[in-house]
C-alpha cells in the first residue's frame, strides 16, 4: 500500500463508526495473526501494547520501547490492508515523545493511536495497583499529539481513572480530554453494563470499549455495546490468550505422547498457511525474475559474438 493511501486510513476509520455501524478490532500480534484477522472479514486490527509486551515475554508495564513498538507496527502494516489503531501506552515519555511517535506511526500509515493517563510503570488496566497523572499532563500530551498530526491520524485519550479516583471522575476526565483535542475517548476498566451506558450519556463523543477476557468488565457483546453508543470495540487478547493455551495443549501432547499425529486436525495445514502468507506469489515472482535475467544475458551473448 502506497504511503498516499495509507495517509486516508485514518478518516477511513472515522467514517466507519461515524456512519453509525460499530467497528471491531481484533487484537494483533505479528504480521500472521493480522492476516488471519484480514481473511475472517474484519475492518479493523487494534495492536495491544500489553500482548505484544507478553509476547517478547515480558510483563504489561511500560517496559517496551518506542522503538520496539514501531518496528513491530511497521511489520504488520506492511502486509495488511486493514487500519490499525495502535496502543502506545503513556506516549514513551513526555510530551515531545508523544509528538515523536505520533510522526513515526503517521509515516508508516497507521490508522489511530490510543494514549492512556497513567503515571509509569503503568499497569494492565485491569489489575489493581494503578495511578493516573494529574489531568494537565495528560492534556498537554494530547495537545502535542494533535499539533504534530499531519495525515489524519486519529487520537484516542484512554483514561483509567475509573479504579482509582471513581467513575465520576472519569467521566469529567474524558470530558476534559475531549475538549483538549482527542477524537475518541477509551474509558478503561468500567465495572458494569450500568457505567458503560451512563458514561455513554454524559459523556458526548466518539467511545471506545475494551473487552477482555478476566478482568474488572463484564463480558458484554458487540450488538449490546452497539446499542449503548459505542464507536468501536477492541478485544486485544483473545486470540493471543488462546494461541497460547493452544501451543501449551500441543507441547504437553508432544511430550507425553511422542508423536503429533492426534493433534493433526487442530493445525492449520502447509496448503492452507502458505496460502494466507501468498506464497506461490514469491514463487512466482523468483521465477519470472530468473526468466527475465535469462533473456537478459542471452542478448548479452548474442551481441558479443556478432
């Protein structure tokens, strides 16, 4: 995808959720797992910061660096067509790091970024033991972000001052970030089907809705946050979560077991991956490229014998 068209994904999300239909993003993980995502028939790819700080082993506390974040988004947007709303946790810093990534994620076509108003390290949104900044540090990096935006990307204040100062806070928090210039806001950790509707009614923006397996939210679905209001709803560790259980289940067979053959019909086959990851294009492009060197130095040869 050319960098022009990757410079609309952002107003392409917009008008999704804008017209009215709620958008689902699935979370992702590797450039696999979004081409998974893509062929199932989703609009949207959301990029956990979380998942991707398990999935290098780590734990879900800020400990990422920008430029491990990029090199991973980088990799997946390279090969899906799909906009992508990408987590960047506090912004890497201050405000000027805000800025800094919000270019980075602009140049390589990112569709949306979430910031949340923690103080670091951060925590999982859904365990105890977080803290929130005050409010004019948080406002002073969603203006950074939206001064250094250049091709529509699209800002979305999280806020998870739910758990620690209450949900009228919350509430008055996300309203403040709103009017600071975030076009979306992600109240995280909301306790009830209760909080997400009446969050819904008094505060007047585009909403997004997190929801996670075990943690402080019930498990609500699509259709029921898309009656609340709700814009767009991500589930960020599902196929994560069960990937893992997967690959478990498999090496505690294969251990005990020795062979593979009984797990067979739970694997996604040779035919079926290089599918996915077009294969026979590479192929194809190798030998076309060998065609056409051929040719190449058989003129070569043919002029220094004349």
């Amino acid at each position: 995808m050319d960098s022009q068209s990757r410079g609309t994904l952002g107003s392409s999300l917009g008008k999704k959720f804008r017209g009215g239909k709620i958008v689902v993003a699935p979370g992702v993980f590797n450039p696999i797992s979004a081409l998974i995502a893509q062929e199932a028939g989703f609009e949207a790819l959301y990029f956990s910061g979380g998942g991707f700080a398990n999935s290098l082993g780590l734990p879900d506390l800020g400990v990422t660096t920008m430029t491990e974040v990029i090199g991973a988004v980088s990799c997946i947007v390279n090969r899906v067509k799909l906009p992508m709303i990408v987590d960047v946790d506090t912004g890497f810093g201050e405000a000027v790091n805000v800025s800094r990534v919000v270019k980075e994620l602009e140049g390589m076509g990112v569709a949306a970024m979430h910031i949340e108003d923690q103080v670091m390290p951060k925590r999982c949104g859904h365990l105890a033991g977080k803290q929130v900044t005050a409010v004019d540090e948080m406002v002073k990096k969603i203006v950074a972000a939206k001064e250094s935006t250049r091709k529509g990307l699209l800002l979305i204040a999280r806020t998870d001052s739910r758990s620690v100062e209450g949900f009228d806070a919350a509430v008055e928090r996300a309203r403040v970030y709103a009017k600071s210039g975030a076009d979306m806001v992600f109240p995280e950790a909301l306790e009830s089907r209760e909080e997400f509707m009446e969050f819904a009614k008094k505060v007047r923006v585009p909403l997004m809705a997190n929801m996670t397996e075990f943690g402080r939210t019930p498990y609500i679905s699509v259709a029921e946050f898309e009656r609340m209001g709700y814009a767009i709803v991500i589930f960020p560790m599902t196929a994560f979560r069960a990937s893992l259980k997967a690959i478990e289940e498999v090496y505690r067979e294969l251990k005990k077991s020795g062979t593979q053959v009984g797990m067979l019909d739970h694997m996604m086959t040779r035919e079926a991956i290089y599918s996915l990851i077009g294969y026979y294009d590479y192929e194809e492009y190798d030998l076309r490229a060998a065609r056409r060197a051929g040719e190449i130095l058989k003129s070569s040869r043919s002029v220094s014998t004349s």
